[in-house]
C-alpha cells in the first residue's frame, strides 16, 4: 500500500493506492459543514483603551425581565448547592438562589418560606401560636423554623401576648399551655411604621422585636435583627417589603402544577422549569400552562444550546432563557449522549436571537475561575449560574468529608445515580421508572458524585468572583454588563496559550482566594 499524495503533495491518509477519492463529494461537503464551537479556555477578552476603573462600575443586571440582581451570579438548583441556607447567602450578597426540587412540593415550599423569612422590613404572615398550646408545642414551632419568639394571637386574629425561649424556661412541664408563661405586656407599633421608628422603639425599649397591629389585629412583625441587615448588607436583593428574592426549580412530571402552586403560595419570586432538553414538546407545554395558570408570574426555562430553542421559547413568553448542555463539572450528557454544545458558542448563538427581545440569558455551566464568568457576560449572557464553584461553601448542603488532612464537601450531578435516585428522573426524562423498581441498574445517568474543597463562606466566595467580574470589566472598558457584549474582542488560542494562562514554572506555596488551579 502506499500513502497518496494531495495535489500539493501532502499525505491525506493511508487508503488503496488505486482509490480514485478520499470521501465522496457529498461526504465532504458535509464535512466542511461542520462549524467549530467554543469553550471559554478556547478564547481571552483583548484588552481595550479605558477610562473605567473596576472600583466604579456597575456590576447590576437582569435575572429575568423584571427582576435584576445587584451581581450578576446564581446558585444552581441541585442538591448539593442550593436549599435555604444558600439562597439567603446567595440574596445577601447580592445575587439569588434556584431552590432544587429533589424535595416534595411542600417541603421546597417551605424551604422558600425560610428565605423570605431570613430577612425583611416587615414579616407579613409571622408564625404565631395561639394561647391553647402546649409549650412543647411551640419549642417544636420555633426549632422547626428557627425563631426565638411567637406571637400569640386569639381567634379572632387580635395579638394577646407573646412567647420568647426566656417565657419558657420559667417553667419545666412541657404540657403547660402557653398563655401560663407569655408575656402579656407587648410593646407594638401602628402599622405602617418607618424602619428608622420602628428601630428607635425597640433600642428604647430593650426589646428585639416589634409586632406591628392593625385594630389590636396583628398585621407583621418587625425585628431588629432584619432592620440591622440592610446596613450589614447593601446589595441585599430584597422585594417591597423587604424579603430576600428566591427561585425555586421545577420539572414537568406529575407533581409539577402542585408544586408551583405551593411555591407561588409561598410568595416565590421566580419559577425556573428546570429539565436538561429544554426545547422540547414536554416543556413547552408545561411552560405553557405555567403561563396560563400565573400570567405575572416570572418564568424562566432551559436548559437549551441553540438559536431555535431560544427563538421557541421568547414565542411562548418566557421571562429569561437558560443555556447550557452538558458544560458542567460533574455532568456526562456529552459523553454519554454524545450531545451537546461547547458554552461560549452556545451563549453567542442564543445571543443571537434574545438580544432584540429583552428576555436575559443565564450561561448555566463550565465556570471555574472568575475570568470564566467574564468571557460568559461578554458572549452575551446576563447572568452565570455556579454549581461547582459554590458546592464547597458552608451554606451548600452537602456533606463534609475530611480526607488526607484537608476538608471538603460532597459534590454530584442532578443526573448522578444518586440525585435521580432521590427524584430528580423527570429532568432527563425518566420519571417513567417508579421509585419501588430497581433503579440502580434501570436508570441511565448523565452524572457522577464526588467532592469538592471546602472553600468557606458563600459571600467571600462571592466577594472573590465580583472583584474578578469588575477587573474584567475595567481592562476592556464596560462600565456595565450590558456594554460589554459591545466592548468585548474575543481572540482564539492555542494549547500553548492555554497553558501560558496558567502559572506556570513555578511551585505554588501560597495559594490565592480566587485560584484552584487549572
């Protein structure tokens, strides 16, 4: 056999010496067809003429049409990342939580009702007892929602007492009712009341609490702990009346009308239909009759990786489109697929059709390093959702694990064994298999379980990414996000240069807050 040559004598591979062509005409074409699609270690941002200073831009952007974050990052809805404690951390700082939906409806329900507690001017509907209860009933009240006072009301909804841990150790039998040992001397406001009188009223008074009456009829509740918070925490993302903002995800089994019923009764800010093939019949359907039942009600779906799907997903009235398949950590849809999009070039081409309809792209995948973040929002995404990154802090639900002397936290894919085990099937479409069949060897996962270093508090973690966001922003001069779509010169690179972006050369010995490696 021999190797022939092109037409300028390079080899083009080893065939039959006689064979007249390589591929047939219809082959290659369809070849040279093939576009190429970019990740973000494919490319870097080229540095523009600026007058823009990190410390002075605007890191505010959209989540969906009506709702904008103060920074522009989302904790994504897996059983690892996100549940209550991580929305609160992740609303305090400025960005917002994507509840998951591995629970039953009424327990992500109230996971929600924990978030919009954690934090507000006024609580509206405060959990209160009535005076007919037994301590060890209102013990069990106050742990189960992490409070250390009740109101107490009567029937008819007027305030008659309250109820604080101090009350209740003035006696040891757990069966005494509480209006035996509440206090009955309330201090109260007329409701409205301002945050500044409110706050004086409790200061002078020694008290930590303030319930805020309408006709005697208890009307909210304020604490000092919440009014304290806005100055703790200023880019808070907070409602009206002051509620950390929260969004659940759901699916589109069977459970799906209940359980965005239970999350809208529970004063969720956003629904997220999150699934792993966004564009399809299934979830355009239950997108639609979301639509139908909540007409206001902010709705957001993915996860999709084309122009097409965006262009079918802005005609059926979705409030922000999210984009992704297959670039997370722990997610193997591509391998064991063979399906997929690399994430930048998907950004860019869903870009493509939302950027003249005003619906926000969430670039859901493939961040590992703050620059990740920035090379998304300048494709032109509105906001990146973070799963791997935030796995490892203290809010996120995992476990912890102590291996060779350092600390970590367990780590896995919605489509691991273990999370469609627990509930999460209907996301890649198979919630046909009941929980009673053997599911171990019927089930056919897109994810794997592992662990991630433990990185500390949410807000530093935050903190860290935000810097790099603004120092981004700075060297290709966009004072906000949305100008950087407009700002940004992508160029390609080379393994070379890949390999140049890293430190290299050098044996680390002190690591950095906002670097892990390559």
């Amino acid at each position: 056999m021999e190797q022939p040559n092109d037409k300028n004598g390079e080899v083009t591979g080893n065939i039959q010496a006689d064979a007249p062509n390589v591929y047939s005409q219809a082959t290659a074409d369809r070849i040279a067809s093939i576009p190429t699609y970019l990740t973000f270690d494919d490319v870097l941002l080229l540095p523009q003429s600026s007058d823009v200073l990190p410390s002075a831009v605007s890191t505010k952007t959209q989540f969906t049409r009506n709702l904008s974050l103060k920074v522009p990052f989302v904790s994504a809805a897996m059983d690892t990342v996100t549940e209550s404690s991580m929305a609160i951390a992740m609303a305090k700082s400025g960005g917002i939580g994507v509840l998951h939906r591995s629970m039953e409806p009424i327990a992500q329900a109230d996971e929600v009702r924990k978030v919009k507690r954690a934090s507000s001017l006024v609580i509206r509907q405060p959990i209160t007892v009535n005076p007919d209860q037994s301590i060890l009933e209102a013990r069990t009240i106050m742990r189960a929602n992490n409070v250390h006072g009740l109101p107490v009301i009567d029937e008819h909804g007027s305030l008659i007492g309250i109820l604080t841990t101090r009350d209740m150790r003035s006696t040891n039998d757990l069966d005494e009712k509480v209006e035996k040992v509440m206090t009955t001397n309330v201090i109260t406001a007329n409701d409205p009341i301002s945050p500044e009188d409110a706050r004086e009223i409790m200061v002078k008074n020694k008290i930590e609490k303030l319930p805020l009456v309408t006709n005697a009829r208890l009307s909210g509740l304020m604490t000092l702990r919440d009014i304290s918070q806005t100055d703790k925490f200023p880019l808070a993302n907070t409602d009206d009346e002051g509620h950390l903002a929260v969004a659940a995800a759901v699916g589109t089994d069977a459970s799906t009308d209940e359980r965005v019923e239970e999350l809208v009764n529970a004063n969720v800010d956003v629904i997220v239909i999150d699934t792993a093939h966004g564009h399809s019949s299934r979830v355009i359907e239950t997108a639609l009759r979301v639509r139908k039942n909540f007409p206001d009600l902010q709705l957001i779906v993915g996860n999709i990786a084309t122009a097409q799907a965006a262009k079918d997903l802005i005609d059926i009235g979705v409030d922000a489109i999210k984009v992704g398949i297959g670039p997370g950590s722990i997610c193997t849809t591509r391998v064991v697929a063979g399906v997929g999009a690399p994430q930048l070039s998907a950004v860019m081409d869903v870009f493509s059709i939302t950027k003249s309809s005003g619906v926000p792209i969430i670039a859901d995948g493939g961040i590992r390093h703050s620059g990740d973040a920035v090379k998304a929002l300048s494709a032109g995404a509105s906001t990146v959702m973070l799963g791997t990154m935030l796995a490892g802090c203290k809010e996120s639900p995992g476990e912890q694990i102590m291996r060779d002397g350092h600390l970590y936290k367990s780590f896995r894919g919605m489509g691991s064994l273990g999370a469609m085990k627990r509930g999460s099937r209907d996301r890649y479409f198979q919630d046909h298999m009941e929980a009673d069949e053997d599911l171990e060897s019927k089930l056919v996962p897109e994810g794997v379980e592992g662990m991630v270093p433990y990185k500390g508090d949410t807000r530093s973690v935050l903190y860290q990414l935000a810097g790099g966001l603004r120092s981004g922003m700075g060297y290709i001069g966009a004072d906000t996000i949305a100008n950087m779509y407009t700002q940004a010169q992508f160029v390609r690179v080379t393994p070379a240069a890949l390999r140049e972006n890293h430190p290299h050369d050098v044996i680390i010995t002190h690591e950095a807050p906002n670097y892990s490696g390559s």
